[in-house]
C-alpha cells in the first residue's frame, strides 16, 4: 500500500558535480535563483553548496581528490 504523500516535503535534493562554479550558472543566471554560498566539508573532502527553493534546497556536491564522478 502507498502511503498518502500530499503533506509530506521534500528536505532537499543533493547533486554530484565536477564544479560547483559551473554548475551554479544555470540555477543562478537561468532561473534566478542564489545559492547559500561554498562551503568546504572537509570531513567528506567535498564542497557543496545549497539552493534554496521554498521550503526545499538542491545541495550541489562536488568531491575533490582523485575518484571519478
């Protein structure tokens, strides 16, 4: 059985990039909207950076260090 989902919300959605920079340009010049700013984790050895929309946020992750996305 699915449960009933209308009042329930999204926290956030994350997304893992090559460059924060780059991928920022169409959340912030094509739909207008501002990130929170770049923050380095350095637990994760990862930058992210969050974009609020309403209640939820899209949280781009770039990982650093040597692995492939």
């Amino acid at each position: 059985m699915i449960n009933n989902v209308s009042n329930k919300k999204i926290n956030h959605i994350a997304i893992i990039v090559k460059s924060l920079e780059k991928e920022l340009i169409p959340f912030e010049k094509g739909l207008g909207l501002k990130s929170t700013g770049i923050e380095f984790v350095e637990s994760y050895n990862v930058r992210i950076a969050f974009i609020p929309i309403g209640d939820t946020q899209i949280e781009l992750i770039q990982p650093l260090g040597k692995r492939e996305i």
